[in-house]
C-alpha cells in the first residue's frame, strides 16, 4: 500500500515519539526546555567530530551531549552565572564550533539541513532497530528512575530528606535525554528534537489526571502528530520533520480550544507536578 521508505519512517517516527513523551514531561515539569535547546544543538558537534575522527555518528553525538551536561552541573556548581546564561553560552557555542569544524573539513560532503532538520525518509531496518532499542532501555530506566524523578522534580529537598538521591537522578536523566537526542536526530533533526519533546507533553498536561496518564498521552500524542505530520508532508510535499512538529502544533492548539464545563487551569495544573 505504501511504499517500504514510507513505512519505515512511520515506524521510526513512532517510535521515537513513544520514547520522548515520558522525558518531554518531565523537561515541562522541570522548566528545562532551554536545556534540551543545549543538549540538541550540542549534537551538530558530535556529528563534526564523528567526521572528523571517524567514528560511529550515536556514539559520536552521545558523548559530547554528556560533557556539555556535565559541563553545565559544574558551572552551576561555581554559581558564577546564572543557569539562563551558562544555557546560552553552551548552546550557541557547541552548534557554532560544529558548523566551523564542518567547514575546515573540505574533504567531506555533509548534507547540514538533513542533520538540522532531519531526514526520516531515509531511515534504514538497521535505523529502526536501533531507535526501538534505544527507545526500551529509555522507557525501561524511566519506570525505573520514575519515583525519584518525580519526587526530585517536586522537591530536591524532600527527595533527599527520603534517601531518594536528587542528584544521581538528575544526572541519569541527563544522560537519558543525550541518549534520546541521539537517536531523535536523524528523524527530526537537530533543530527540531527539543519541539518533539516539549509539544506533545504540553498538550497531553491539559488532558491528564496524573503524571503516569499525562506520560502515556505524551507519547500518543506524539505519534499521532508523527503519523499526521508523514501524511501531510506526503500530500503537500513538505519537509517531513518540520512538517511532524506543526502537526504536533496543530494538536497543542487544539487542546488550547475550552470545553464546556471545565476549567482550563484548573485542568493545565492537575496533574500535580508543576
């Protein structure tokens, strides 16, 4: 019925939508959509120095995310600068020294706005086992982590008091994310991965009656706009990945519409992590 190329990105798509929402939620919970702004703009570094030294590409883009969180937590530590800030300057210059590195590397074609804005149409079986993989031990290490994780994001202090360690989860949570930017970045690209996850969560919040529904809605949601999103790109050939995000929009604004007899703050606020 579809051509194989089209149903491969679908089932990439997917899957990566199913693994972002739970990690989307709680980036929305944390107020830490500019950190996922950091963590993904890092991963055009990763691909300059997987280039340049020839090795695997997700390894590549894993790693450098890990140090440019890491790099965060200890400048943090030093309170120098605000987080906003250290956010900026992290950003702005791990995706500026990507793109200088890719131009000294004159002896290699790179295709930049595939790896800006993705290009899921190209995703191979080897892609796809690898996304869904990835995406289980994710999912796997959330369920795992998810306690601490929500006790953390409500209250460091609490966490602590209860022998939870805030500071291990916040670490492993990190890693998740590079992990997940890592693999997210061949279907939406660089520039587009932090809108996947931060889009379907903050529409699933308006809808869910606790953290596990408002995590479960995240990741539908995100298939949905997936699955939507390939099949307007296929109709009106558009951009695939920015097309999956607007669709992902077209979603959040229509959770924005009032229902009768609801409150909507009331319901933006009720899933009891803020």
């Amino acid at each position: 019925m579809f051509d194989d190329f089209f149903t491969r990105a679908l089932v990439a798509g997917i899957g990566v939508a199913l693994t972002a929402g739970p990690l989307g939620c709680f980036v929305v919970w944390r107020r830490m959509a500019y950190f996922g702004d950091t963590m993904a703009h890092s991963a055009l570094l990763g691909v300059a120095l997987s280039l340049f030294f020839q090795v695997n590409l997700l390894v590549s883009v894993f790693c450098v995310a890990v140090v440019v969180s890491l790099l965060l937590l200890m400048l943090q530590r030093r309170q120098s600068l605000s987080a906003d800030a250290l956010l900026g300057i992290l950003s702005h210059s791990a995706l500026a020294i990507g793109l200088v590195l890719v131009a000294f590397m004159s002896w290699v074609r790179i295709d930049l706005v595939a790896f800006l804005f993705g290009d899921i149409l190209a995703v191979t079986r080897a892609d796809i086992a690898l996304i869904w993989g990835g995406g289980v031990l994710v999912i796997a290490a959330i369920i795992a982590l998810w306690r601490p994780l929500i006790a953390s994001t409500v209250s460091e202090d609490i966490a602590e008091a209860e022998g939870m360690k805030p500071a291990r989860a916040r670490l492993l949570f990190m890693l998740l994310m590079a992990l997940v930017i890592a693999i997210a970045m061949k279907v939406v690209g660089i520039m587009l991965i932090t809108a996947l996850l931060i889009i379907p969560a903050a529409t699933a919040r308006r809808f869910s009656s606790s953290p596990e529904v408002m995590a479960v809605a995240a990741s539908l949601i995100g298939a949905v706009a997936v699955v939507g999103g390939l099949f307007g790109s296929l109709t009106y050939d558009t951009p695939s990945g920015p097309s999956i995000v607007v669709a992902a929009l077209l979603l959040f604004i229509v959770s924005l519409i009032p229902v009768a007899g609801k409150n909507t703050a009331e319901r933006a606020g009720n899933t009891g992590v803020r």
